[in-house]
C-alpha cells in the first residue's frame, strides 16, 4: 500500500468531475474538523488525531504519495473542536471523477507541503510585507491611494477628490471568464465611502470593463454595498446593506453572460446577465470619486485570490473510513477459523476469526486491526487503532456471518 512517509492517518475522498469537461489544477474548499463527528462531502473529522494548528494536513493525488497544494483560509472554534476551511488544488478532475487523499497525524511536519496560498491559487496575495509586492502589484495610471500594511492587513485611508479619475493600484496580471475573485475584505460602510475592490474599475461618465464593488452610499446613513457591472456601453448592478465587519466577497465570472456576486452568502447572492464584462480583467484596490465633492475612503484587506471556475463545478462525494499505516514490524502470527470447514455448504454460514498479531521490532508501533473477506476489509472497523510495544502481541475475535455457498478467503489485515 503507498502511503505518504511520516504521516499515521487517512482517509479517501471521493471528488465527482464537472460535465464541462476534465479540469486541471482546480480549487476546491472543504472543512477539516480537529474533533469527533460524521464524515459527510466536504466535511472531514480528525477525531483528535490533528495538530491543534493544522500544520500536519497534508493532501496527496489517487495515487496516495504525490502531494498537492493547498491553503488554509481560516481556522475558527476553539481546540479541540475547531474547524479548518481548505482549499486544496487538485491536479485533474476528469469528468468520470478521481480520488484525492487527506492526511494527519504526523508530530513532525517538515516537507515543505503546508498551507500556501501561492502554490495553491492563480493569483494570491496575504500581505506579509510593509508594502506591496511590486512583482504582482502596479500603480493605476490615474494615481495611488494612501495605504499602510500591519499585521499582514492592507489598509486603505485618505480622501479622494471629485475628479473622476480612479486611483490606486492594480494586478499586473489580468483574468478572464472561467476565474473567481474571493476575498476577506472589511469596508467601512458606517460612512460615505468611494472604495473599489474587485475585476476592473468602473469608470464614469466613459465607462470601461468591470466587476467591482464601489460606493454606493448616497448620503450619510444610507449604509449600501454596491456591485458595479459594465462591459465598457453600460453599467448595472446590485447592491446589499453592509456594515463595517469584515466580509469573504466571492465574485464569480462563470461566461460571458452570467457573473455571480455573493457577500458572505446571505448580504448579497445575485446572478447578474445584463452587461456582462468577457475581457480580462486585472484585479484592483483602489478609490474613485463621482459624487461632485471631495470622499474618503477607508477599507481593509486580510486577503484576495483568484481561483478557477467551471459551472457546474466539480463537487465532493463519499469519504472513506480512516486508515492508519502499518508498521513493517507488526505481523500476523496466527489466524484460527471456528467452525474450519470450507467451503460453505449450509447456504449461509457464521464463523469466528480468531487472529494475533505480534510487535517484532525494538520500537511501539500503531495499527487497525481487521480482516478481509474476499479481499474486502469489514466495514465499519470492529476494533479502534491499537498500540503495541516491542515483543508484545494482542488477539482480536471477528464474527463473520452472512457467507454464502462456496470457498471463501479470509485474511488478517494486516497480515
């Protein structure tokens, strides 16, 4: 059995593929929880088994040892009942599915396959420096705004006047239909603001391609979010009641004739068909003014990223049952069948597996005791993991009913 070197547990993950086609390198978020509970898709229990940081989550393509990466957007709840939301890319998707592999359990994490949001996505960018990275990061030809970064935040504060002309900065990069822009962002909406965040810029009264968010507020207390949306003639959108907590913005460009908007899934959740930008677009942080005076502007930035996009996406399924790795020292030694006779031949028979396994080696090892039926383990697992020191052995009783007429193999597992 391959296994990823170092690591104790496992389990399967079953990804079902997208009838639009096979997709490569492609992001998909699920939650690992560090306590006890019920695997469900996109949902995995580590029961414990799981450094309080997550440091020893690791994912691995089908074959079990190659792995992929990953990165960790947030960890909430308090140890030992807190939840992980990943993202992991995965290699390819065909649209028949694979399987991917989660692993934990390791007390010494050191491979260099942690949570990275660079490796993992298009575009990524966490701040960890006093400014911005000028090998993703550019000055808008307009100007740029006063900005400050602390903690990893990238925060946004001035006034800008009332000229119409957009400032602050953009990605040297563009992104086009088929990519999603998300990220944690904080505006603050207690006031009148002129923020833009998101594809593009919204330019008036010559309007340009964009998918950004920018002030909408009116007047004082009239506290809106709004979604510009312009393919370069005309510009519509939709806007929500904000506030000034910070927010994960998702904006979707699934085709040419449909971009999604969602604000942390209830403030906003809107398909927008009317106007829809298909140039590639860089991402902006900026300010602009279009409201005959002179407007502040104050907003921060945890994180942005741009991931790919398909409709339908790829979805989780099943999870498999965890898996421990076995150490090379720990054998079978004895296998007793009661009654012994073979084959079946009372049409349905019930036997009793007796089996014991022994630790040969210098060091205590971890395993799952089972055994297979036909090459297939029981299911659920009769018996938890189970430590053995160096010479000491342990005997396991299996009641194997339900066999039908014929010969049947049974194996320890391991053996």
């Amino acid at each position: 059995m391959v296994w990823l070197a170092g690591w104790n547990r496992r389990k399967s993950i079953l990804v079902n593929g997208s009838i639009a086609g096979i997709q490569t390198d492609y992001q998909m978020k699920l939650v690992i929880n560090e306590g006890s509970g019920t695997d469900s898709p996109g949902i995995i229990y580590c029961s414990g088994n799981i450094k309080s940081d997550f440091s020893d989550l690791r994912f691995t393509d089908s074959g079990g040892s190659t792995e992929v990466y990953y990165f960790i957007e947030s960890i909430t709840g308090t140890s030992p009942n807190q939840s992980a939301t990943v993202w992991v890319k995965i290699s390819s998707i065909p649209t028949i599915g694979t399987t991917i592999y989660v692993y934990y359990n390791n007390p010494t994490p050191s491979d260099g396959y942690g949570t990275n949001g660079n490796n993992t996505f298009i575009f990524f960018d966490d701040f960890p420096t006093s400014s911005l990275d000028v090998t993703k990061w550019t000055a808008l030809s307009g100007g740029t705004i006063g900005y400050s970064i602390s903690g990893s935040i990238f925060t946004a504060s001035g006034t800008i006047p009332n000229d119409s002309i957009v400032r602050g900065y953009n990605t040297i990069s563009t992104f086009g239909l088929g990519t999603a822009f998300r990220g944690r962002i904080n505006v603050n909406y207690t006031t009148e603001q002129s923020a833009q965040i998101g594809f593009g810029r919204y330019t008036y009264p010559s309007l340009s391609n964009c998918f950004t968010c920018v002030d909408y507020s009116g007047a004082i207390g009239n506290v809106l979010g709004y979604i510009a949306i312009s393919n370069g003639t005309a510009v519509t959108g939709a806007s929500w009641n904000s506030d000034s907590n910070y927010h994960i913005w998702d904006l979707i460009r699934t085709s040419s004739t449909s971009h999604t908007a969602i604000i942390s899934g209830e403030l906003l959740n809107n398909i927008l068909t009317v106007n829809v930008p298909s140039a590639n677009m860089p991402i902006t942080l900026g300010a602009s003014n279009f409201g005959g005076r002179t407007w502040p502007y104050t907003y921060y930035v945890d994180w942005v990223l741009i991931r790919n996009f398909v409709s339908p996406e790829p979805t989780f399924s099943t999870t498999g049952l965890e898996e421990l790795t076995t150490p090379a020292n720990i054998t079978a030694t004895s296998l007793a069948i009661t009654p012994s006779e073979t084959p079946c031949i009372e049409g349905s028979c019930t036997v009793t597996v007796d089996v014991i396994w022994t630790n040969n080696g210098g060091t205590s090892g971890t395993f799952l005791p089972n055994i297979t039926i036909d090459t297939v383990p029981i299911s659920p697992d009769p018996y938890p993991s189970q430590e053995l020191a160096p010479s000491a052995n342990v005997t396991k009783t299996f009641i194997v009913s339900g066999l039908t007429t014929g010969t049947h193999n049974i194996c320890p597992n391991p053996n």
